[in-house]
C-alpha cells in the first residue's frame, strides 16, 4: 500500500479508475476519498492539530501535501498561526490575516497508516455507492423490477437487484410461495428508504399494485391507456378482484383483460401462484358497481346508507354463503375493492329488520306526537323516521298525506317541534348532571345530547375539549363489512370519534376545538400589558 501510494503514480491513478467502474460511481468520489485518507495519514505524522491539506492529480497521480497557517501579530496556536517575520520566509509580502501555504514533503506510509487509509476509502466509497443506489431507486417506486434470490433471512426474502438489494418482507410475500436462492422473481418496488445502514428498498409481490403492473404488462390496451383498472383488491395466493373502465366503447374491458383462451389473465395467475382473479366491468354507480363486485352471488337489492358509508346487499336466502364466500372472503374483497363497508342480509332478514325499524318508529311517534298507532304507522308509512322530518317539513307536504289536512299537519308540527324542546331540555338536564359547563354549550354545531356523550366521555370544561385532536372528536367509524346480524363484530366493531354518531365534518370538528382554545390566546392577551405594565413600574 505504502509503495502504491508514494512510488507508483499510474498505479494509484489506475485503482481509482478501476473502482469508480467496480462501484459505478463518480472517480472524483475516488480521489476525494484518497485525498482525505492521505490527509489523516500526514496529521498522524506530523501532529493532529495542524491543518493539512494533500491534493491528487486525478490524471498526472502528483500529490501535493502541505500546511495552512494564519498570519497574525501574536502566536497564539503555534501549529495553525505564524507572525509576520516568519511569514516571510514562506511567502513575500504576507500580511496580518493572510492564509499562507507551508509545503510538507512526502509521506511514506507505515502498516498502521496504510491500513487506517484503506479503511478510509472503503468507508467513503460505500457511502458514495449508498447514496448513488438511493438516487437511482427513489423515483422507481411503483415499478416492476426483476432479480435473483440471493438469501432467506427470517422469513425476509433478499433479492439482488444487480446495482442494489432488495427486501420482500414475509407480510409482502405470497403465502406458501416456494422460494428459493437463485430463482428469477419479479416484485414491486413499495418503497425506498434511506438509512444509517444504507438505502433499504422494499419490494412486494402481495400489493394489489403488483397485480396492476402485471395486467399493464400483459394488457396493451391497459398499458396504452385505453382500459383502466380503476380498482383492485387481494387476498394473496387465493383471490383477488380487479374493476375495469374501457374508455373506447368499442372494446369490452373485461374480454380484453381476459384475452384470448384466457392467455392475458392466465399469464398473471400463474405469475401469482395460481391466484384467482375476478374481472369486474367498473361503473360510476355506486349500487351498480356493488352488485358486480359481489359476483358470482346474485344481488335482490342494494340500500346505501350516505352517513355511515355503508352499504346493505339484500340477497336471496340460497345466495348468503355464495355472496359472503369462503372465510368472508368474497364480501371482504368486494368492500375492499368499493371503499364502502358491506353489509349481507337474506331477504328473511331484510324483512325483519324492517318490520323492526317500522315498529320502533311507528312506537315513537305514538309517544311523542300523542297521536293513535294508526296515524303513527301512516307516517312511518310515508317515509318519516324521525321528530326532525316532521317538525321541519313544509305543511303542504304533510297535508298531501291521504286523510290528512292542513289543520292536521299543522297540530302534527306544533307537537313534534315541542317534543324536541322536551328532548332538548332533558339533554339539558342530564348534561348539567353530568358537570359539563355551561360554557361548552356556546360552542358552535354542538347541541345538548352531543354535549351529554361528550360528558359521559369525560369531556367537561373548555380546556377538556381543547385538548383534543380533530379525530378524537368526529373521526367516522373505520369501514368494516360484516354481516347484520353478526354480534361478534358488532361486539368488536371499531369505535371512531366521541362524537363520531352525529356526522360532524372535519372542517365543523376543527371550528368547535379552535372555538374552545380562543380562551387560551384571551388569557395570554391579557397577561401580557400586565407584564408589561410590572416591567415600567420596576423601571420608575
């Protein structure tokens, strides 16, 4: 090393050529490296405090060593400064401030030295080549890439990729997939990070967008934009479904992606271990689209519910365990695959559920409008399930009901609209039982039986409220599908915000906590002029 570093200029500039090639990264990286394991090696032998500088001629190998030194008046640091007279000796003419260069002779370089300057290069050049792996990965994200098993560590898959490695971590892999070192595989490149140990790039071949680039890749007419999978959902290994929108009507989507004899899809099954793959025609519709998702299981009717976002698919008594499929799957690919929680019900259980509801509503009419069954079941009949719709409805509207008049639908109002004051002043009641302040109650959207869940929450001064977070107050339930009358996951079924039932925006949400925190900038208002008001009084 020592002989290669002195002597043999060629050789030297020889080695940074051949790894900056090996390496694939810049040779000025190379002759940086060696400059700075030069550098540490002459301060090793002639002191660490100096400040040395060694500059290598990237085409020539000439190396140049020498010290920089300050010109001052009084010799403070003897190893970085010199006065004035010495300066002279150096360079003519110096002056105080001046930075001069002190030439050093050549280093032969000891065992130490040239295994301390190898180590040196070899650090600088693995992080040059970290650094040019991240830049060549980071805007390949979403790609399709091919490699080689190189190992299987814990379960995690390493593929080299030729310039880098990558990871298939065992929840991105296909289960019961064989994998062995030396196999080719194809993956999707799910993330790039970079890291105190290097670029970690994360592959997957269980995301539903693996499955997309296969199809782009098979599917011309997807890969030149004319079909587009609009969405897709997996379940790794065994099945998946995909929604497909042909924007030339002449060409039908799902036959395209199917091709000839089955060859296009065929090709992607066996690309994922046999994976069964639904084509589905995508629609616009909401209820259209739910109804295809749910294929092969024929779908009677279809009720979406805006404010839960969920949906409820009344199916034929003899299509559930079609419609639900093996371990939930069909209906759980089929919410994945529309972004809405599904709901499953037999026409048995539709017509239970209704005649419920007909009767819990038809029972609370008759109590709070202290009207006969028979007037309440006209109601209900006529589509009105809560005291708001007919204390807020214009009269004509009531009026036009059969056997209603005016004089009718105008006493219907009067005692819906009192019985929401009742309802109200109980709310009241039982929120000032609880200790909530009265101050909560001017907050803007919240109304007394939101302020009552918010009391049974803990939630009673302005501070309480402030305190929380946007999502504490109104995050909306996570959309899960399930069946109706399934009682373990309405049992386990995910809690939003506190206030999550009332159907609250996040804008309304942040309205109410940034009302409940104006105090906090009023208290500091005012603290302020008093500050001030010590501070000229201390002065006087």
């Amino acid at each position: 090393m020592a002989t290669a570093v002195t002597a043999n200029r060629a050789e030297l500039i020889a080695i940074a050529d051949s790894v900056a090639r090996e390496k694939l990264i810049d040779k000025g990286i190379v002759i940086e490296a060696m400059e700075d394991a030069i550098q540490r090696a002459a301060r090793a032998r002639y002191g660490a405090e100096n400040d040395i500088r060694a500059k290598l001629d990237p085409n020539t190998g000439d190396l140049r060593l020498w010290r920089v030194v300050e010109v001052v008046e009084a010799v403070d640091d003897y190893f970085k400064q010199v006065d004035v007279a010495s300066a002279q000796k150096l360079q003519k003419g110096a002056v105080v401030g001046d930075y001069i260069v002190d030439p050093l002779p050549p280093i032969e370089f000891g065992r130490i030295a040239a295994q301390a300057a190898k180590q040196v290069i070899f650090q600088k050049v693995r992080d040059a080549e970290r650094e040019r792996q991240f830049e060549e990965f980071k805007d390949r994200v979403g790609e399709i890439i091919t490699g080689v098993v190189k190992r299987v560590e814990f379960g995690h898959v390493v593929v080299d990729l030729g310039r880098a490695e990558g990871v298939i971590r065992r929840d991105q892999q296909i289960p019961r997939e064989a994998v062995r070192v030396g196999d080719r595989t194809r993956s999707l490149i799910l993330n790039v990070r970079r890291e105190n140990r290097g670029p970690q790039i994360f592959l997957s071949r269980a995301h539903p967008d693996f499955m997309k680039k296969l199809f782009a890749q098979e599917v011309p007419e997807i890969y030149d934009g004319i079909i587009e999978i609009k969405a897709a959902a997996r379940d790794p290994g065994s099945r998946a479904k995909i929604g497909v929108i042909s924007r030339d009507s002449s060409i039908d989507p799902v036959g395209a992606c199917v091709g000839m004899k089955g060859s296009r899809v065929q090709a992607v099954v066996q690309e994922m271990q046999g994976e069964k793959i639904d084509i589905i025609p995508w629609s616009e519709d909401t209820a259209t689209f739910v109804v295809n998702a749910l294929q092969p299981a024929n779908v009677s009717r279809v009720v979406i519910d805006e404010e839960e976002d969920r949906i409820e698919v009344v199916v034929p008594d003899d299509q559930l365990s079609l419609a639900i499929g093996r371990r939930g799957q069909n209906v759980r690919l089929a919410s994945q695959l529309t972004a809405k929680a599904i709901d499953i019900l037999t026409e048995a259980d539709a017509s239970e559920k209704r005649q419920k509801e007909f009767v819990e509503r038809s029972a609370m009419f008759e109590r709070e409008l202290d009207v006969d069954e028979t007037l309440a079941q006209l109601l209900v009949a006529e589509g009105f399930g809560e005291l708001e719709e007919v204390a807020y409805v214009e009269v004509d509207e009531l009026a036009a009901i059969e056997g209603f008049d005016e004089d009718l639908a105008a006493e219907l109002q009067n005692r819906a609209q009192e019985a929401l004051e009742r309802r109200e002043e109980a709310n009241r009641e039982a929120r000032r039982a609880l200790g909530v302040d009265d101050a909560l109650a001017e907050m803007p959207y919240l109304t007394e039986a939101m302020l009552v869940t918010l009391g049974k929450a803990g939630i009673k001064t302005l501070d309480d409220l402030a305190d929380l977070a946007t999502d504490e107050l109104v995050e909306k339930k996570r959309a899960e599908p399930r069946r109706r009358n399934d009682d373990a996951a309405k049992r386990s079924e995910p809690k939003g915000g506190i206030l999550a039932e009332y159907g609250l925006s996040d804008e309304q949400g942040n309205e109410i906590i940034m009302a409940a925190r104006a105090h906090w900038f009023d208290d500091e208002e005012a603290e302020a002029p008093a500050e001030a008001e010590t501070g000229e009084e201390a002065e006087a």
